[in-house]
C-alpha cells in the first residue's frame, strides 16, 4: 500500500510517500454514522454484525473525514471491542493506524498511566461516530496473512 | 495563512486499485518540518506551545517507531501511543482518547525507537 501525504503553503511544501509491503488484500468502505458508535472494519462479526474481512487484525488503516462541516471521533479495538483509544479528526485530515508487524514492537495502539507504555495493542476494528451531528467516513484497510 | 494537507492512499491487487483521499484547508499560524533521530527513550518532538492542528510523521528507519501523546486532563495523566513501522507514515491530530476515557489537547508529542536509532521526518502544522 502506498500513503502519500504533503503540506503546502505559500513558499513551502513538504511530501512524504510510505511503503507498506506484502499488503495481501484490501477492503473499501463508506460509511455514515447515524447512530452512536457505529462499527466499521471489524473481524468479530458475531458479536457486533459488521465483518468485513476475516483477518486476525488491520495491517494498515487509512481513515479519512468526508462529512460536510462535522469533526469525527475514530475509536480503535482490539478482541472482544476493547477501546485501545481513539482520536478525533475535523474534515479532510485523515488518520492511519499501524499494526506489529515483526520490525519492534508488538502491536499498534496502547494507552494507560504509564509514560513508558508502547504498542502492544493490535487493532482489529474501528469504532466511529460523531462528536456534532453526523459523518462520513471513508475508509481502506490493508489486510496480511500475518495481521 | 492557509495551509493544505492533502493526503491519498492506494493498493493495488489483482488488477484492482482501491484508492482513499482527502484534501485539508487549514488556517495555520505556522508550517515547520525537520528531521529528529531518536533512540530507545522517549524523546519531544514538539510541545503543548502552540497546540497542533496535526503532526505528520515519518519513519525512514528499519525498525518500528512508538509515538506518545500525552493527555492530561487536570490532575489526571493519560498516555497514547501508537505505532509507525518502517517507512510508515502517522498523523496525529490536535485531540485524542484514552481507554480510560481520558480526553484532552495533546499536550507533548514524543517519539522512541524500538531498537538502536532512527531518523523521523515530521512536519507539524500548528
């Protein structure tokens, strides 16, 4: 998968592209939130309906706001839903999460009290919904054998 | 003065490409970028001065990289991290959660290594 992001401004630009290897298969997706919390990009299809892979976690999620004016609130999972935490995003700036994929830390996500906490959370699905009125969100997960 | 972020993503397969983008017009004070090599302890990239609108960040090295935020909200700490793999790319936006339902302004930005050194571009829009 490959993740281009620049800034410009007047007498300035700065652009990154990323590499993500060995992406194996991928999954689209749109979504608008009319209700609480809804859940997209999950493999627990029991427990909460929305399986769209069935892939053990999310090697690399690309998330972006495409609602009209309202500021998204993204939430990030493991098994079973546990929040691992979450972020929210105005119109147009994208969010990207990370699974462990072998080169250091074990996962993608954590969060507590402790200020030397790494990732040890492997992300399975995203939770999203609104803080002010409704959204749209779109989204592309890359998917590996390994995640 | 207006600050542009625009942001794609792609893969291809099977002769498929399913693409994902956007494009942010954001009113910023300022635009700076730079380069930090950072070892196995958490070090700053950027403080609460200023609060961020997003902080763009890329590993250009080998091994995976722990961003933390710092979420205070009165007396109560709360940190986040999250993962860059090699050559990843991360943005970490102005407001972020906790799993202990810990809300707040990111107020540090700080980076580790999981092994020896890296080098991580960032480009902070604040």
């Amino acid at each position: 998968m490959t993740i281009t992001i620049a800034v410009s401004t007047k007498g300035f630009t700065w652009s990154r592209t990323a590499s993500i290897a060995d992406v194996t298969a991928a999954v689209t997706h749109i979504s608008e939130q009319t209700s609480a919390d809804a859940v997209f990009g999950g493999v627990e299809a029991a427990a909460v309906g929305d399986g769209l892979h069935s892939f053990n976690a999310i090697a690399v999620g690309c998330l972006v706001n495409s609602g009209s004016g309202s500021i998204l609130k993204v939430l990030t999972s493991v098994s079973g839903g546990t929040q691992t935490g979450g972020v929210a995003i105005p119109p147009g700036i994208p969010f990207i999460v990370y699974n462990g994929a072998g080169t250091g830390f074990t996962g993608g996500v954590s969060t507590g009290a402790s200020n030397t906490i790494t990732p040890t959370d492997d992300v399975q699905r995203l939770q999203f919904g609104s803080i002010m009125g409704s959204s749209v969100a779109q989204v592309l997960l890359g998917l590996k054998a390994t995640s | 003065m207006n600050a542009t972020l625009s942001f794609s993503a792609s893969v291809a397969i099977d002769n498929e490409t399913k693409t994902v983008g956007s494009t942010a017009t954001l009113n910023a004070t300022s635009v700076t970028s730079g380069k930090q090599t950072v070892g196995t302890s958490y070090e700053m990239l950027a403080t609460a001065d200023g609060s961020t609108q997003a902080i763009i960040l890329h590993n250009t090295g080998a091994v995976d990289v722990s961003v933390r935020v710092d979420l205070q909200t009165f007396t109560t700490n709360e940190y986040i991290c999250m993962l860059i793999p090699p050559d990843g790319l991360l943005v970490v936006p102005a407001f972020m959660f906790g799993d202990a339902g810990i809300t707040g302004p990111n107020n540090n930005i700080l980076c580790r290594a999981a092994s020896g050194t890296v080098d991580i571009d960032y480009c902070i829009v604040r």
